[in-house]
C-alpha cells in the first residue's frame, strides 16, 4: 500500500509506510465525537463584542476624519486606518458620509457634540505637512466620552513612502490604549506558491493586504518558507535532486543535512526541521543556528512543525494511522480524519489555541483546538464557504489569516468571524511573521 501526504507543496510517496513501525496508538478521549464539529452560528458574520478594558461591549464607534494638509497624504492615511480598523474586528468604522461636524472649522480638535450626534464614539484626526524631504505627520485619538481632549496623540517624521508604516504604528497605539495590547498592522506574511510547471517561489504580503512581492530564492522549487533569525527561510531544490535550507538573499544553502530537507520551523531559541529519508520523513530540533540537531519522531510521516509561545512543538504525523495534529508526542486533534498546517495562536482573550486545516469531505476548512487535546475545545471557523487552506495567526493573537477558494487570502478574527479577503493572492504554507 501507498501513502501520500504533502509536505510544504511536494506530494511525497512513501511505500510501505502504513506498515512501518509506530508508536501504539494513543485513545480517544471519552466521550469524544470522531465527526468534525459544525460551525456555531454564520462564521462570515460580523462581530458583536470584544473586550475593552477588562469587560464585553459592542463595537466602538470610529470616525476617521480626513487629515488637514495635502489631499493624497491625506487618502492614504484614510484608506490605511480604515482598512486596518476594520481588519482589527474591534471597531465599526462609520462612514465619512455621516460626518455633520464643521471639519474646517475644527481643525485637528472636535467639537464632542457634533460627533455624538452622528453616533461616534472616537474619532480620529491629524494634519500633514513637508519638512524638508521628508512628510510631518500629527495623527490623534479622541473619545467623545471624554471630551475634547485628545487622549492619544502621537507625531512622525517620514519620507512620503513611509506613511503607511507610520499609520500602521498609530493605529497599534490605539489597540494598545483601548485593550492594553497592541495590534500588528504592518507585520507581514510569508508564503510559497506555484509559478510555473514544476516551480514554486516565496512571496510577502503585509498583514493589510498591500505590498504582494516575491522574494528572491536561489531555487526555482522554493518551499514551506519561515521567518527565522535574520530573515526567511525556506527548503529549496537543487539540480542534484536534493533539497537542502535556504535563507532569503544568500545563494549557498545554510544547511544541508544526509536526508531532504522538506521544512523549518523557528520559535523560543531553536529549530525545527523535517527531514525525508528512506520514505519517510522526521522532525529534528536543535538550536535556531542548525546546530545541536536531535531527532524527535522516528517512523512514519512527521511534517509541518510550528513552535508554540512555550516553546512547544505541534505538528503532523500520521503515526495513529492518518494526519493528526500532535504537540510534543502527544495527539491532539480526535475529529476529523486528515488534519494538518498546524499555527499557535496565543489570543489576549481566549488563550492559547492551535489552528489547523481540516479536510471534511472533498473540501477543507480551518479549525482550532486546546493544546491539551480536549474534545470540548474544538471548534470549526469556516464552514461552506469553499475550501479553506493555511491557516496563521496574527503575533497579537486576535486574526487569522488563511487561503480560500473564494479568491484568495483572507483574514478573520481568533473565531472565524468578520471575514474579509485582504488579496486574490492564493498559494500554501502561510507563516505570520512575529511568531
């Protein structure tokens, strides 16, 4: 018998696998269902509620006003502030059509009545300006609540193209003063996709969707890519046949090893990688530099590593007989009969989950699930809206990203609402930087 699972993009064979020797197979846990569980309520809606300052309420209310000074800096910290607020799941960006406020005569303060009375509950506002070569920024939160006072206010000195980062910092600011943690606006993605018959590159994308580039890999078969120390890393092909670990911008391969190097994982100081040989393929771990390299599986198909906030390593192995999820030799996942891409996501509200891919039928869907296995945790975020590939999660814990059939990247929160396609970007092994 013949089995077949993907390891970064390349469908191995191993014959003979099912019949190799494994572990014995860990039990399900009492009164656990093997079906993969449904989807509570409509997983593309909005979302009603988040957290601020330590209890439940419905989405702030958010005015961003347009900037005074040049008209394009202007849309640009618009278009970027909206896009990040409404990507965020934490606020309800009105529309600029509402605004009654005398913006002129206001200036870069409000008048908290007028804003009250079109429903915002924070507004936004700043001013623009050259010094020299480089675009003076004033950007400010207010709460109506509060009065007129700003009760964020922050200044930045930027070349023109740096605008967007500076909103994207602002923006992290204003998380932080609502929920006490930042956001991530402006962290990027990394991602493998096919470009041609046979070929596979490594693209970025920051987290709002903007600045899709490939990045340049010394291999035409560039896979499972992973930011790591001092850039991102990824398995590549070389003519020989053998594939070995590449770093983004170095031409020689970093590490080589007797087997096939298929994937890489970083996190708390170390390494992870996959290695193929004899049909089969192991993780070995070691510290972040390659050195120190210990095999930690033996036998069987183990792939997809991703190191968790205590250093925890979840992956895929097929040692109970199909793809499950496991940390640290330990079956996690019990629904479900091909499961994989496994992502920790450490959310500030909800704690620690691990969220993988799910095959349910002919199509697959994204899931989460305690790190403890319990069969109570899991939950469904997806749920008859096409296939659902690649999960990663935000470095705040508060989105996940992932591939969809429905066009490409999209992002959602921790529990599968307010989704929103972000770019018709499609591809697999989707990475998160910050992790």
């Amino acid at each position: 018998m013949q089995m077949r699972l993907k390891i970064g993009g390349l469908l191995l064979c191993a014959a003979g696998a099912l019949t190799a020797s494994f572990p014995a197979i860990a039990q399900q846990p009492a009164g656990a269902s093997s079906a993969l569980p449904q989807a509570n309520g409509p997983t593309g809606g909005a979302v009603t509620q988040i957290t601020v300052s330590g209890g439940n309420r419905a989405l702030f209310k958010l005015a961003i006003a347009p900037m005074v000074g040049d008209k394009d800096v202007s849309d640009n910290v618009d278009n970027t502030a909206t896009k990040d607020f409404t990507l965020s799941s934490l606020f309800q960006v009105l529309d600029p059509k509402s605004f009654t406020a005398n913006l002129a005569a206001e200036g870069t303060g409000i008048d908290p009545s007028s804003w009250r009375n079109v429903g915002a509950e924070g507004v936004i506002k700043g001013m623009s300006a050259m010094r020299g070569a480089n675009v003076h920024l004033e950007l400010k939160l207010f709460v109506v609540s509060r009065g007129a006072a700003a009760v964020l206010a922050k200044d930045f000195d930027v070349p023109p193209s740096g605008v967007r980062g500076a909103v994207h910092q602002f923006d992290n600011e204003v998380v932080k003063w609502f929920t006490g943690t930042a956001a991530n606006f402006g962290s990027r993605l990394v991602f493998s996709a096919t470009t041609g018959r046979g070929q596979k590159g490594v693209f970025q994308i920051d987290s709002d969707g903007q600045g899709l580039s490939r990045l340049a890999a010394a291999s035409n078969v560039a896979l499972a890519p992973a930011v790591g120390p001092n850039g991102v890393y990824y398995a590549g092909g070389l003519p020989d046949g053998s594939y070995a670990l590449f770093r983004i911008g170095n031409p020689v391969a970093v590490l080589r090893h007797s087997g096939l190097v298929f994937g890489v994982a970083f996190g708390s100081g170390k390494m992870a990688l996959v290695i193929s040989q004899n049909g089969q393929s192991d993780l070995f771990v070691g510290a972040s530099d390659g050195s120190g390299l210990k095999q930690v599986t033996r036998g069987g198909l183990n792939t997809h590593p991703a190191f968790g906030p205590n250093g925890q390593l979840a992956y895929v192995s097929n040692q109970g007989g199909n793809p499950q999820i496991y940390v640290d030799g330990k079956r996690v996942s019990w629904r479900g009969t091909y499961n994989m891409a496994p992502a920790w996501c450490n959310n500030p509200d909800e704690g620690t989950k691990i969220l993988f891919m799910g095959r349910d039928g002919a199509t697959w869907d994204i899931f989460s699930v305690s790190p403890d296995g319990s069969a109570a945790s899991m939950k469904r975020l997806t749920q008859d809206q096409g296939s659902n590939t690649y999960p990663a999660c935000s470095p705040d814990g508060r989105n996940v990203a992932f591939f969809s059939t429905r066009g490409g990247l999209y992002l959602s929160n921790i529990d599968g609402l307010n989704q929103q396609k972000i770019s018709t970007a499609s591809g697999e092994s989707l990475r998160w930087e910050g992790m």
